[in-house]
C-alpha cells in the first residue's frame, strides 16, 4: 500500500512538472481564494470565535440601560443603587473612557486611558505582571492619586523597568504613584494604554442621575446565569423609574455576554464577508477543475490503457486525486503567504468599528484552517473529474481511444462546470458593484458645511489646573484668539461649551 501511494505521489510530481503552465496558473487560482479565505476567518476567528482574554470570560457580561430598546451606558448614581442591590454578580465595575497627558517623562504625550472603579481588575481577573491592581477605597476623594501603565507603555515608555513601581508620575499635571503594570496584551476598553480610578465624589454619588457615561461590566455570581441577571437588573430599574421619574422615565436595564456587547453589530458584516470570499474560493475551485477536464481530456489514451491492462477504477481515482492533493497543497501553502500579506494589509487600514483587531494574527488556528479548506479544496475540484474520467478509461476499449473520452456518453459536465462558474461570478459581480455603488453614494453625502480646507481637534483640559468653568472659558478664549492670529488660518467658529474645535485654513 505505501509503495503504491508513493508511486502515486512519484508520478503525480512528474506529470505537474511536465505541464508548469498548467500547475502555476491553478496553484495561483487556489492560492487567491484559500488565501482571501484564510485572511477574514482570522478576523472572524478573532473577534467572533476566540473568547474574551480573561478567566472563566463566560461569567463576564455587561450590565447597560435600556432607551428606546436599544442598549445604553449608565449614569453614575444607577450605578451605585444597581451595585448596591443587585445578588446576581460576584461584583461589578464602573468604565469610563478618557484621554491623559503624560509630562514629566520625555516629551508630553497623550494617552488613552480609562477612569475605573476600585473592583475593575478584580471583575476582569486581570492580575499586573508587577504590583497590584486598585483595592477598596481607592474611588474615595484623596484616594485616587495612583495609577495602573499598561505593559507596551512601560516598555517603551520606561524600558521595561522592574522598580517602578511606586515611583511617581505626572498626569494631567497630577502626581500619580504607579501601583501596577497591567500584563502584556491586556487592554479593556479596547485601545487603553493606563487606568486611573474615578472619584466618587459628592457629584458622583449624589447629583448624577441624569448623566449617562459609564459602562459596567460585571461577573456572575455562582449559580447566577445571564438570563436570571438579566430579569433582577429589569427589576431594579422598574424601581429606580418609579422612585427617580425624572431621571429614568422609559429606562430599562438590560444584561448581556461581554463578548456580546464586545462584538456588537460587527458580527453580521464579518459573517457576510466571509461569505463573500468563500464564492471566491467556489469559483477558483470550479476554474481550476475545468482546467483538470481539459488537461486529463490530453491523457485519455493513457487512461484507457492502464484501465486494459488492469488498473482498477479506485486506482485511477486514486492517482488523479493525488494530482488534485498536491496542487490543492501548493495552493494552500501560497494561500497562507498571501494571507499574511492581506491580514497586514487589513490591520494597516485600522477598519473602524471592528472590535479586538489588536488580537488578528496567523494563529495555529487559522494555519489548521487553512490546512483543511486545502483537503476540502482539492475534494471539491478533483473528486469529480477524477470519478466521471475513471469512469470512462474503464468504458474504453483500447481500439476506441482514438474516439475520446470527453466527447463520449454525456458532454455536459465541463459544461455544467461553466454555467456554475459564471453564475457564481455574477453573483460576485453584482455584489461588488453594490458595495462601489453604496461607497461612492457615501463619498458624495453632503455633510451641510464645506469640508474643504477645514481643520479639527480636541482639547482636553485637567481638572487640577482648569478646576472651574471660568478658567475653562478663559482658555478656549485665549487659544482661539491665537490661533485665528496664525497665518492662513480663514474663521475659527466657535462652540460654547465645547471642547471641539474647527479651524478654516
């Protein structure tokens, strides 16, 4: 049996060699669609299947209200009451994105941050490879003053320094004592680089009812499910509508999976264009077995004679499968190449919305996929050339190889094969014009301003230096005031009580 199998493999090498036309037109035809293939299931396999980064992630979930049916954030003093009275969860945590100024060490940088209560890393079972995370009373005013870095900033920010924490920083002029380095690749939300707890302050906790800012993920008690926690949080915020009416008219509450709330709305639009690269890899396999018909319809005379001096059909089957196998091979090794390639790609475009991108790569997860669409590839375009031409060589008697083997019995499958490719293309076709329609419809939206020349950016003020709205207002007055003095600077508009700003240029 091996011998045979290596016979088999021994000649198969041979006959490819013999065509190099033939085989680097259908490996690269492979190649195209196992690699398109293989570069989105990355991202599906990253942001869909692959479970959240922390402990026991299907205990983790996220606790929003509820407006207008949709899922929203929390305001503060919700929070408090839901934390307050919920059984269901092991604990719970308040996340509020934000933006620091880093001085003090180099050149002053801006960070993306998160502002957390004290269960944060507790909640997420996030241990720091160095120091702690933030404990019990670390929200409470004058208690706030520490800070968690993340690992990529203490690497290039500190060279990776073993001693530092304890050391002192200064963020949004603040000093803030580094209690922990978060562990390498940990980043919740997504993208921050630091964590400061928030303070519960006399605002907080006691005139915030109506500000919605805060996201809560949480982790269910034992025994608890998201389904059961999902009805005691509907429960407290019928209550809290009935008792704050002016605050939380039509507010519900609402659990769900933090992988959930993580992938959003990207699952449907992942979904669909893996669809989309899998007609992709239909239609490379249907091109490449009509090229294997028309190949094999060049051998019928040898077929014919193996199968008069013995060859059974399995055999013939068998040895031009094993055309089909090593080509499907070469392709899948080109496909993983070129899926390297687009996964690059891909993460240099930084698509916006697609959750966890910083967690896409070529895993063994992918190479096993890739390795087994290659198997299912080569089925799928070798398997039936090879039975229906079996079936022939076998029919064929030695004085009728002249005839053919392809025009005998019934000519419609390379015809089949073609109807099918082309279907497949149109469907691809329409498809793609849809989306170049649909962008181009996008690209021409009128925004109601000119865009042309304008200029944006965000200024984000400490609250140690800019404590009160008076020096607020006397900050945005006095940058405005330069920058419209810059040359080539046309009108600033103004924005009362905003941070953002608009420059003509």
């Amino acid at each position: 049996m091996l011998d045979s199998l290596r016979q088999d493999l021994s000649y198969a090498v041979r006959r490819l060699r013999q065509s190099p036309g033939f085989t680097l037109v259908a490996t690269l035809t492979l190649a195209l669609g196992i690699g398109a293939t293989s570069a989105i299931f990355s991202i599906v396999n990253a942001v869909l299947l692959r479970p959240l980064p922390f402990p026991e992630p299907d205990r983790l979930v996220e606790v929003a209200q509820v407006w207008k049916g949709k899922p929203a954030v929390y305001s503060p003093q919700n929070f408090l009451d839901v934390e307050a009275q919920a059984k269901s969860f092991e604990s719970l945590a308040a996340v509020d994105t934000t933006g620091v100024t880093l001085t003090g060490h180099g050149a002053a940088t801006r960070l993306e941050g998160a502002e957390v209560s004290a269960a944060f890393f507790a909640v997420l079972r996030a241990r720091p490879v160095l120091g702690r995370g933030f404990v019990a009373g670390e929200n409470e005013p004058g208690r706030t003053q520490v800070v968690v870095l993340g690992h990529r900033l203490w690497l290039d920010r500190f060279g990776g320094d073993p001693g530092i924490v304890g050391r002192t920083l200064q963020i949004d002029r603040e000093p803030r004592t580094i209690v922990g380095i978060a562990s390498p690749g940990f980043s919740h939300p997504e993208g921050a680089e630091i964590w400061l707890p928030m303070t519960y302050d006399e605002r907080f906790r006691t005139n915030s009812r109506g500000a919605w800012y805060l996201t809560i993920v949480g982790r269910l008690a034992p025994g608890a499910s998201v389904t059961s926690a999902r009805e005691e949080v509907r429960t407290i915020a019928a209550r809290l509508e009935k008792a704050y009416p002016d605050a939380n008219e039509g507010v519900g509450g609402t659990v769900r999976s933090l992988h959930e709330a993580t992938v959003g709305d990207t699952r449907r639009a992942l979904l669909v264009l893996l669809g989309a690269v899998g007609l992709v890899l239909l239609v490379a396999c249907v091109n490449v077995a009509n090229l294997l018909l028309a190949r094999i319809s060049g051998r019928e005379g040898e077929l014919a004679l193996r199968a008069a001096l013995g060859a059974g059909r399995g055999r013939i089957v068998r040895q031009l499968f094993t055309e089909s196998l090593l080509l499907a091979l070469a392709g899948g090794v080109a496909g993983v190449l070129l899926a390297g390639v687009l996964v690059d790609g891909l993460l240099a475009l930084q698509p916006q919305g697609v959750p966890r991108l910083a967690e896409v790569h070529l895993d063994r997860g992918v190479l096993g996929f890739a390795a087994v669409l290659s198997l299912l590839t080569s089925v799928a375009f070798g398997a039936l050339p090879a039975i229906r031409m079996s079936r022939k060589a076998q029919a064929q008697s030695l004085r009728q190889g002249s005839r053919g083997i392809l025009t005998g019995g019934r000519p419609g499958l390379r015809g089949g094969l073609v109807v099918g490719q082309i279907a497949l293309a149109m469907v691809l076709l329409a498809g793609s014009g849809l989306l170049i329609r649909s962008f181009s419809v996008l690209c021409r939206v009128d925004p109601g301003f000119d865009a042309k020349s304008a200029l944006s950016f965000r200024v984000s003020l400490p609250d140690s230096a800019y404590a009160d709205d008076a020096r607020r207002v006397s900050f945005h007055e006095e940058l405005g005031a330069r920058l419209a003095a810059l040359p080539g600077v046309l009108s600033l508009p103004r924005f009362g009580g905003r941070v953002d700003c608009v420059a003509s240029v």
